[in-house]
C-alpha cells in the first residue's frame, strides 16, 4: 500500500504547472504517507479527524505549515476522488501572517561594500542584489533575465517575473549607477558564461561555472554571504527592502507598486507591514511636557 500511495502522490505533482509548488507538495504529502502507513490507512479513510490526528504528530510545524499542508492534501483528494473527498467539509481558519523579515538601509550600506569587484564573483553579487534592491524582482526573474532583454542605454529590462498569479512580463528600470555594476560583471561574464547560457547572471565557479544560476544557489549564496556580514538575508528580502525603502525616501504608494508590479493593494501593503514610520517622538505632547518643565 505504501508504493502504491507514492505513486499515487507522484502522479498528482507531474500536474503542477510550477517545479517550486510540487517541490513544496512532495513535502507534505510524503509526510502524510508515511504517517497513514504506520497507521495502516488508505486515503479513502482519511476523515477530518485523522488529518487532524497527523497534524498533530508533526510537531515541528506551527500554524503557517499545519494550514498548508490542509490545503495541499485537500487539493490531492480532489484530484483523487473528486468534490465528494472526505475533507471537503473540514475548514481551517487561515492564520495571520506575522510581518515578514526586511533589511535596513544601514545594513544594506554594509553589503555593498563588502563585494570585491576585483574578482568575478563579487562583480556578480554587487551588479544582482543591487539589481535585486531597485527593481524588487523576485530570485527566479533574477536569475532567468536574459541578455537579449538588458537595455543599458536605455536603463531598462525586461524580465519574467512568476508571482501568485503565474507570472508576467515586467519592464524594469534601474539606475545609471547599478548599470555600471552591470557593466563590470559583463566584463567579466564574456570569459566566464558557456556559449549556451543567455542569462545575464551565471555561476562562476564549481561544477556549474559559466551556466545560468538558479534560485537555490542563489539562495544558498545569500545563506554563505550573510554568515560573513553578520545578518541574515534571503533574496526576497530585497523585495521587502524595495518596497519599504521607497516609501521612506519619499515615494508614493502608486510608485512603488508600480515598480514592484503590485496589482493589488491589499498585497502591497503585506510587503510594507515592516515599514518604520519616521520618528514622530519629537512631536509626543509627552515630550513637549517634559521639555516645557525643563524650561521654566
């Protein structure tokens, strides 16, 4: 019963459109066969309370995770067995999502610096988290741009950019200063990509030197990069960083959804939870209390 399940879950992923959802299906959905094997069930008997009952047993997940993994085995039952599966009158209470992890200005100031553009590597990192810092694009976009689609001249690119609603073309500008970062790694890439790699970015060492990165190694070098700056980073933190950093140095709302391609507001405003108002201490009756005493 157990291969014939995983066969099963198997043939539900070859289904999803995007290799990242299916990576993220095969997590859950391995774990709930190898649960109901030890229980000696079939998934025609998973009932709201047995789901329940493997929920509870991974112990490691908090809300966020026991939500999606309900919605993800809900999605494979009505795969397998139609809208009469036996979850389909089990409801959960979609959790809030707490404001997500963003870097500061000041933080950023010392990750610049500390690429070495004298080497190929560092020409890279500065030219694609700058990149990264001005356009708000996500790890993927960044990765998959493709040379035909960069426009120094004209300060502008053009990038698919997959987000929840199964991506879209963006045009993208950036600034005279991140096109000579461009520029610099381009010197570099010219000896560097195999003729077959079109993308801007490639890897520049290992097994892989001179092909196209990818969002793992792209995520798995911010993981090496933030252990030697002393704080922690992802790709998509520069989406956050984007977008909060705009409006901090003075751009409106409609702007910065615009270079962010936010179509909607309710959306936007989930990447902006972590924008710092500026300080408004100065102006607290509490202060003008205390500073009136401390004149009289």
């Amino acid at each position: 019963m157990f291969i014939a399940m995983n066969a099963e879950v198997t043939g539900f992923l070859a289904t999803c459109e995007s290799p990242r959802t299916a990576v993220c299906y095969d997590h859950v959905l391995r774990r709930l066969v190898g649960w109901m094997d030890s229980q000696g069930l079939a998934f025609h008997e998973i009932t709201p309370d047995r789901f329940t009952q493997f929920l509870n047993s991974q112990t490691t997940w908090k809300a966020v995770s026991r939500y999606l993994a309900y919605n993800v085995t809900r999605a494979f039952l009505r795969w397998r067995f139609g809208e009469d599966h036996s979850l389909s009158k089990m409801r959960m209470k979609r959790p809030k999502a707490k404001p997500q992890p963003t870097i500061t200005q000041d933080q950023f100031d010392r990750l610049l610096p500390f690429f070495n553009t004298q080497t190929a590597i560092g020409a890279r990192d500065l030219a694609l988290f700058a990149l990264a810092a001005e356009t708000g694009l996500r790890a993927t976009a960044l990765c998959n741009i493709k040379m035909q689609n960069l426009y120094l001249d004209a300060l502008t690119l053009i990038a698919l950019d997959k987000g929840r609603g199964g991506g879209e073309w963006r045009v993208c500008r950036f600034s005279p200063v991140v096109a000579s970062y461009l520029i610099a790694w381009l010197a570099y890439r010219e000896g560097i990509a195999l003729p077959e790699t079109s993308t801007i970015f490639c890897s520049v060492r290992g097994k892989k030197r001179g092909q196209s990165n990818d969002r793992f190694g792209l995520l798995s070098r911010c993981r090496e990069i933030s252990r030697k700056v002393g704080f922690k980073f992802t790709p998509h933190v520069f989406r956050r960083f984007m977008a909060t950093r705009l409006l901090e140095l003075g751009a409106s709302d409609t702007a910065t959804m615009q270079q962010g391609a936010w179509k909607s507001r309710e959306e936007f405003l989930k990447y902006i939870r972590s924008y710092q108002l500026p300080d408004v201490t100065p102006f607290s009756p509490v202060t003008a209390y205390y500073n009136k005493g401390k004149t009289t």
